[in-house]
C-alpha cells in the first residue's frame, strides 16, 4: 500500500511543530490513491501566462480580501496569497486586526490627507 502524507508537514516550518508524524493507512485502496495522485500533478503542471516586459500590475486586476481578526487573520492572509500565485496584479488584504493597527499609525491622518489616495 502507497503511503500518502500530507506535504505541508514536511514543509515551511512545520517541521519544527509537528514532533514525530505517524502513519495509519486507514485500508484506502491502491486504485484510489493512483487516482488521487494523478490529480495533484495536474495541479502542479499549471502555470501563468508569459506577461509583455511592458505589463504592470494595474493590467492583471485587484483582488480585495476582507476578513480576519486579532488571532483569525490566517485565512485572510492564504486568500491574499493564493490571488496573488493565481496571477492577480494587485492584492489588498482588509481587515479588523490590519486596520486597528493602521489606526495606531501616527502618519494615518497624514495619509489620509494625501488627495491621490485610493481605496
């Protein structure tokens, strides 16, 4: 039987967090898991376009994330991620924590008083 681990504990930091990793194969059949495996791969194959040298982020959409909270800003955070690998040109993350803290800028007053700011 083909064992199958889950690749992000093995990658990143995770493998200082996650201790001694056991496996259990759970009597899944080889069938399902060739099948599942060829699925991934076509995942990994995908890329973006080639861009013109002249491209600039404005021709390739803005992506706007909202969501997220003090200790809950983690899915916000991979959605912002993934728009971005996904090929987003611009990508502004929104967010309860995010603007509590620009808040607590000192310069936010003057930033907002800039006349080409833009949300």
């Amino acid at each position: 039987m083909a064992r199958l681990f889950k690749k992000g504990l093995f990658t990143g930091l995770a493998a200082d967090y996650c201790g001694i990793v056991l496996f259990a194969d759970l009597e899944v059949p080889n069938s399902v898991i060739e099948r599942e495996a060829n699925q991934e791969s076509l995942l990994q194959t995908v890329t973006l376009a080639k861009r013109p040298r002249s491209a600039h982020k404005g021709l390739f959409g803005h992506v706007l994330v909202v969501g997220g909270d003090y200790g809950y800003a983690g899915a916000a955070k991979l959605a912002a991620e993934a728009a971005l690998n996904c090929g987003a040109g611009l990508v502004t993350e929104v967010s309860q924590f995010l603007f509590k803290e620009t808040l607590g800028n000192a310069n936010f007053r003057k930033i907002l008083a800039l006349s080409n700011v833009s949300f």
